[in-house]
C-alpha cells in the first residue's frame, strides 16, 4: 500500500495488537521500515519475568486481579462469543468491564469519551465480529520467543495497564527513544494524543524521518 501511494520507506506506529504487528514489519524488512514506534507493547516489549522491575510487579498484579477475560477469549471464544452476540447490553457491559482495567484511572468516560464506548459496540454488534475479534486471541498464543528487530525502535508508556518493559525491549529490538508518561491509559491514541504525537515527533526527527 505504501509503495502505491510512492512511499519506498516509511515508518509504522502500533498500539497493543498493532504493537506485535509494526515490530513484526520492522524485524522483517529493516531496509523498507526506518522505524517502529509502538505503545501498549506486547511481544517483544511486555515484561516476561526475567527482570524483576516494577513492569513485571504490575504485570503479576494485573494476572491476578484482572486477566480472567484473557484466558477465556483464548480458551473459550466462540462460547462468550454466542453470548455477547446475542446481547447488545451484554456486549457493552463487557467491553466497559474492560475500559475499567485499562482506563479505570481517567474518569467516567475512561478518556476515551462516551462517542467513542457506544459507536465501538455499535460497531461490534451491527457486524457481528464479537467471535472475529476474540477468534484471535485463540490462534495467536505462541511460546515462540521474539526475533530480535534490527529497525530503530521506540517506545512510549502510558499510566495504566501497560506493562512494557524497558529492559525487554532493549532486549528484542533496536530501540533507540523510550518515553514514559503518568498520564493516559491503554488507549494512548485517544485518551493521551498530543503526548503520543510528540513523542512520535521527537522519534521521526531522532532517526531523520523529516529529512
């Protein structure tokens, strides 16, 4: 797509899911991607265990208080999927039962804004994608360890329930700028967006993006 649009290099952004992807185009094709940008990172980034910082301290809290739900759309999709579908109340409940882990800090809207609550599960319910979405947390469970990523990396942390770690990433990947910010939630890109652009701006200028 980009090479259409007469892009020969450029640089990718991911969040969460979209974290495991950017890495994956960065390890994949260096000479292509001139940089990784990701927040909410997951493989490659989040913390495993072998270094004992407070990432890992509020990982191990999160698996105990707040990762049921993780383990049932692995194990169990289409069964809650079946549920959730057939419940436009049901679904929304669950979805705020999760804003409440990943955004309870940001207020009654968890800063992301009720617009944005009601027109996701709109959007989940009208096309039925409720097993869609949780189908992949069952087909991406790997114990595959992360290919290290030679493409210049950088990662920016946001307030709650984002357990990257630094050590982790420096680990797996090129990484060049960490950024880390006591403000936003999980869904930096709505509920923290001028931090999120800035940081990205300082990376693109850091690896000479606007050159």
């Amino acid at each position: 797509m980009m090479e259409a649009l007469g892009f020969s290099r450029f640089a990718v952004h991911g969040e969460d899911w979209g974290s495991t992807v950017a890495r994956d185009m960065g390890a994949l094709d260096p000479d292509r991607i001139a940089g990784v940008h990701v927040s909410a990172g997951l493989h490659g980034f989040i913390a495993d265990g072998t270094v004992e910082d407070k990432a890992w301290r509020d990982l191990k809290q999160y698996a105990t208080d707040g990762s049921a739900y993780l383990r049932l759309q692995a194990e169990r999709p289409d069964s809650l999927a079946f549920a959730l579908a057939d419940s436009p109340v049901g679904l929304l409940a669950w979805q705020l039962d999760k804003y409440s882990l990943w955004q309870g800090t940001l207020g009654g809207d968890f800063g992301i804004g009720d617009d944005f609550i009601f027109a996701n599960a709109t959007l989940y319910s009208l096309t039925n994608s409720v097993a869609t979405s949780m189908r992949l947390y069952a087909t991406t469970r790997s114990a595959m360890p992360p290919t290290f990523s030679p493409t210049a990396t950088a990662v920016s942390k946001f307030g709650l329930a984002d357990f990257a770690s630094r050590t982790v990433s420096e680990r797996h990947n090129n990484l060049v700028a960490w950024y880390e910010h006591d403000t936003g939630g999980h869904m930096a890109a709505l509920d923290a967006p001028t931090e999120l652009v800035n940081d990205l701006s300082d990376f693109m200028q850091q690896i000479g993006a606007h050159s």
